[in-house]
C-alpha cells in the first residue's frame, strides 16, 4: 500500500488526539450536502490494510498490518492457532464531518482471522458540515474463515455518516460479521447514518441491505423501523454447513428475529433501547446458530 503524498494536518479542535499522527494520514475533498465537492483542510484521508495467509505450520500470518492516522491495527494473541487475532484502536478522534476512512481485510484460502476494536467508534460532527465516510472491504477465500466483530458504532448528535461494508466469499467461506448502531449517547438526540452492507458468495449476490436513520430521514422512528428504540443491529453467519443443518425461522425475543438466507446463510435482526439488549440479543443468537451447524 502507497502511502499518499499529502502531510498530515496539524493537531485541531476537531482532532483533539491527533498528536504526532502518521504521515499518511492529511487533508482531503469531502462530499458536501447534495454531493457537492468541499474542500475541508481539516479532514482526514486515512486507510489501513490486512492480509492474513497460512504460515505453512498450522497456524495464521499476517504479511499486511498496515494502518493510518486513527486506524491503528494491533495483532492479539491468538485465541488458537486456526485464527490470528487482529484489534482496531483509535488512534485520534474519527470519523468526524468530512472525513474519509477506509479499512480492507483479505483472508487468503484456508486462513483464519477474528477482527474486533479496542472500543466503539464514535461519529461526531465536524465544522464544515460534511459527510463521513468509512468504506470496509472484506475478502474471503476457500475453505478460510473471517469472524468480524467490531464494538458499536456511536452516531452523535449532529454527526452525518455514511458507512458501507462489502464482502466477497468463495464458496466455501465462513463469515460471521456483527454490526450494531447506537443512535445518539446517553441523553442525547442521534446524528444521521446511513449503512449499507452487501455480500457476494461465489460471485453471486448473498445479501444486500441499506438502513437509514437520523434527522430528515421519514420514518425512521415510526413503529415499521426502530419504534422508539435507540439501538439496532444483526449478526451475519454465512456457513457451507447450512446445506445439510438450515435454520428454522423464529422470534428470539422482543425485537430480535432469526431467519435463514439462501446462501447458505442465516440473518439475526434485532433493536433495543440499547447497545446492551442488542449486544445480548446478538450474543443468544449466536448460541442458538452454533448449535445448529456445530450439533
């Protein structure tokens, strides 16, 4: 990966922790409200990379570890040689208004990771009124595994994020990816996020979904989407052994939801008025799934 040529910015109100940031992470062109170009000398451009391959002894090596700015990537011990461990911590304050963010993981055939960030990441407001971006690539090869599971994403008040995560799996890949929103910290109002994941298996759609919340967007808070809940998120399996051990559709509880895909895959939804219920919804979810494919 080419580190861009632009010096980073210096340490601002809207960047409090960036001391001494890398030197790839610097200025760059947001997309201001209705897509015009906006030019934001305080923004941040900054991406960080992994690779993970078998190391030719049972075990997990990671070629590529290379992050920017606030996109700090640490490798934890592993938990068992099947997987390497690998865990975001923030390195300064971001995503804020304007910034661009990107993060790309590739697991090589018949390798293992589990990804996961030290804290949750926290959208907050920048001065020029821009939108966020924060774009996630995932690649999965045969017979590899990739458990992604990152802490929540916060979206503050005032804050506009536009998050997109995109997975391509081989055929016989593993995912298990987890996403969960909170909407607004304690006692306050939410920002605005929009999300969209999609994923790939074997070059065929899997999934593909958009969700969009926050001020200005209809309906949001209505009873069909969040009905006065402050928290939402689902927990993605994708597993060959679906083939011969599919779920069975079912209520986990209030407002969570297990129902299987075709892929073979299966799709935990679930809202709560916070990150706990969510996280706990999710959590149980995964218990159920387990038993079924691992019987």
């Amino acid at each position: 990966m080419t580190p861009p040529a632009s010096a980073a910015p210096a340490p601002t109100a809207e960047h409090p922790a960036a001391v001494a940031p890398e030197p790839a992470a610097g200025p760059g062109t947001a997309v201001g409200p209705g897509g015009a170009p906006h030019t934001n000398p305080s923004a941040l451009r900054a991406s960080a990379r992994i690779a993970a391959v078998p190391d030719g002894r049972g075990g997990v090596a990671l070629p590529v570890l290379r992050g920017e700015g606030p996109l700090a990537l640490r490798r934890l011990r592993p938990d068992d040689g099947a997987r390497a461990r690998v865990c975001l911590v923030g390195a300064m304050s971001a995503p804020l208004g304007g910034d661009a963010l990107a993060l790309s993981a590739d697991v090589a055939d018949g390798a293992g990771l589990t990804f996961t960030t030290a804290a949750a990441t926290v959208a907050l407001p920048g001065r020029s009124g821009a939108a966020a971006t924060y774009d996630t690539r995932l690649g999965v090869g045969e017979g590899a595994v990739l458990h992604w599971l990152p802490e929540p994403l916060i979206c503050a008040r005032g804050s506009d994020l536009r998050q997109t995560t995109r997975v391509e799996l081989a055929a016989g890949a593993r995912l298990v990816l987890r996403e969960e929103q909170v909407l607004g910290r304690a006692g306050e109002p939410t920002g605005r996020l929009a999300t969209r994941l999609t994923v790939h298996r074997a070059g065929r759609p899997l999934y593909d979904q958009e969700l969009r919340y926050g001020p200005g967007v209809p309906g949001w808070d209505g009873p069909a989407v969040l009905d006065g809940n402050r928290a939402a998120g689902q927990l993605l399996v994708v597993d060959p052994a679906f083939a011969d051990h599919p779920v069975q559709p079912r209520v986990l509880g209030p407002g969570a939801v297990l129902v299987p895909l075709a892929g073979p895959a299966a799709l935990v939804s679930a809202v709560a008025p916070d990150a706990l219920g969510v996280r706990r919804a999710l959590d149980s979810a995964a218990t159920t799934i387990n038993a079924v494919i691992r019987p």
